[in-house]
C-alpha cells in the first residue's frame, strides 16, 4: 500500500474505526499515514494524541514514530 493510495481519511473523520489484520499486514503503517494526514493536511497537530502500550515482541511490531 503506498501513502493515501486507494483510502480517503476523509470517510474516517469523526468516526471510530478499528484496523485489524494479521501480523505484517500493514495496519501500523496504516495509522501512521492517517495520522500523517491529520497533522501535515488537516492541521490537527494540537488535537492528535498517541498513546502507545504495546512493545515490540520477538521482532514483530514497530513503534508508529517508525513509520512517519
């Protein structure tokens, strides 16, 4: 999947979704190009908070700030 391709974070604003999917699928990916777009399009820098919990485990998961 490449940046905004084929999804319109316009259809998710005001919205609660959840991004499931199995292990290497993308979905971190995913939110870090959302939240891209919610601070570098929309301005929203001041109303986007993230709270990250869960730790990389045996080599699989990667911090969101990896991908932006």
């Amino acid at each position: 999947m490449m940046k905004n391709e084929e999804i319109n974070f316009e259809d998710f604003l005001g919205r609660r979704t959840l991004i499931v999917g199995d292990v290497g699928t993308g979905k971190t990916r995913l939110l870090s190009y959302f939240l891209d777009y919610l601070i570098e399009e929309r301005g929203c820098e001041r109303e986007v908070t993230l709270i990250e919990m869960a730790p990389a485990y045996k080599g699989i998961g990667a911090p969101v700030e990896s991908y932006t």
